[in-house]
C-alpha cells in the first residue's frame, strides 16, 4: 500500500555501532546508498512505523529529512558477512526493511550554531507533537547537509503503540501527556515553537495524516488486540494523532521562564 519507492539490497555495506539497533549501510539496485532501518531489530517494525510517520509529518511541517524507500532484503546477502551478529539480523530481517536516504557529505549538527529559530522551532514542536524522546544533547539526531539542517532518526517517537499488545490505549491520555523539552538539544526554541503552534497544528488535517499513515508498509503493521488489519492499525494512529492535535497543550514545551517556575 505504500507510495515509498521499493528496492532491492545488492550489497550490504557495514553496520552502524552508535545505537543498539545496529542499524546498517547498503546499497541497492538504484545505486542509492542507504541507512537500513531492518525490521527485526531493536523493538521491531514499530520503529519503522515511527520512522515513517514522523519523517511524513515533518514534511508537513517543512522540516527537511531524508528522503526513504522500502529496502527488499534477500537473506542470501548475509552468506557473505563474517559477523555472526549481523548475520543473524540479515537472516531474521528477510523482506521488506526500511531505507533512509545516507545524504553523503552531510555533519552532525554543532550545539555551539544557531540554527534558524523558526526551523529550530518546528523540530521541537515535531518532537513535542511525537513525543520523541531522542533528541537529546547526548544524541543530537540532527545533520547538516548541503548547508541545510535535518532531523533524522525518529524511531524513538509515538511511544504509546509499544504498549498495543495488551490492549488499544487511550489516545486521550497521550493528548494531555506533557513533553519534557528540558534536555533537547533545541529546546531553548521553545518560544519559537509556541509562537507556530497553531499554523504547524492547522497542516496536520486529517487527511494529511492520513495519506502519511497510507506511506507505513502493511508489512510493519502487526496486529494487535481490537486492530487486527492495517487499516485498523492506521485508524488507530490517527486517532492518537487526532487527540493529541486537538487536545489541551500540556504538550507544547516550556520556555524556560515557564520551565523554572
């Protein structure tokens, strides 16, 4: 159902050490090469999922990230790697995996710059609306790229469907959850990021939502109780994403003033 390119892995490339879902570098039959995202790692497809959604919705937002594919992984591909660990993972990862554009050249972000504040601003609002957890000064999760600032890795977002398994939720009380901006690497943009609340929350129609959520593979939508098919599945995003739109702003981040009082 996906409207992400797909493509098929030629050859793997080398693993990324920095987190502990050992995401890798390949390349593919575009001659693209790719961050693979691979679905039997670290919490599963639902990282995947978050991957998807947020980098959907930070396009809405005009946050530039990098662009992603659906990487087809054939287990054959690991005959050739001498690590018994990314074996493992290659083999387990068969299928449909996630592909995120490697953006060759691109930097980490330096804290010491100022960025755009109305940029800035919309990244921390995203991360605010995502409730992502991994944007911190410990792990930026920001490039530079061609003189551009992008938001990558967003796995760490929309915590609540982790708890899917045991029951649907209550999109209602992850609308009222306050995000705690504290440790963003950004977060002294918190007034920026008030200040464009209400037009960044105006592009996030329902429709727009959706046709992010139509871009999550049925692959990575595992079901779950009272959601048993991709479609429920995405209803049920929306309707987390919908609550925490319309909801009260306990969300948005503080400003310092506010934070210290």
């Amino acid at each position: 159902m996906t409207s992400l390119p797909q493509v098929r892995v030629t050859r793997y490339v080398t693993p990324l050490r920095e987190g502990g879902s050992l995401p890798g570098i390949v390349e593919a039959e575009d001659l693209g090469t790719y961050v693979c995202k691979f679905r039997r790692a670290g919490q599963g497809p639902r990282v995947l999922v978050a991957e998807v959604i947020v980098a959907g919705i930070a396009r809405l937002l005009d946050i530039p990230t990098p662009d992603q594919v659906v990487l087809d992984l054939d287990p054959e591909i690991a005959r050739y790697e001498a690590d018994e660990e990314v074996q493992d993972l290659l083999n387990a990862s068969a299928g449909l995996n996630l592909g995120i554009d490697f953006l060759p050249g691109s930097f980490g972000y330096d804290p010491s710059t100022s960025p755009d504040s109305d940029l800035a601003g919309r990244v921390l609002w995203l991360d605010a609306f995502t409730a992502n957890v991994d944007r911190s000064w410990r792990n930026p999760n920001l490039l530079v790229w061609r003189g551009t600032l992008q938001a990558i890795d967003h796995g760490a977002s929309l915590y609540f469907h982790h708890s899917w398994p045991g029951g649907p939720g209550d999109p209602a009380r992850f609308a009222r959850q306050p995000y705690d901006a504290s440790e963003h690497i950004l977060g002294r943009y918190a007034a920026a990021a008030r200040d464009q609340d209400e037009k960044l929350a105006s592009l996030l129609t329902d429709d727009a939502l959706s046709a992010v959520l139509a871009d999550v593979s049925d692959d990575w939508l595992e079901p779950a109780p009272e959601a048993e098919t991709p479609d429920e599945l995405r209803a049920r995003y929306l309707a987390f994403l919908v609550a925490r739109r319309d909801g009260g702003r306990a969300w948005l981040p503080a400003t310092p003033t506010e934070a210290g009082a």
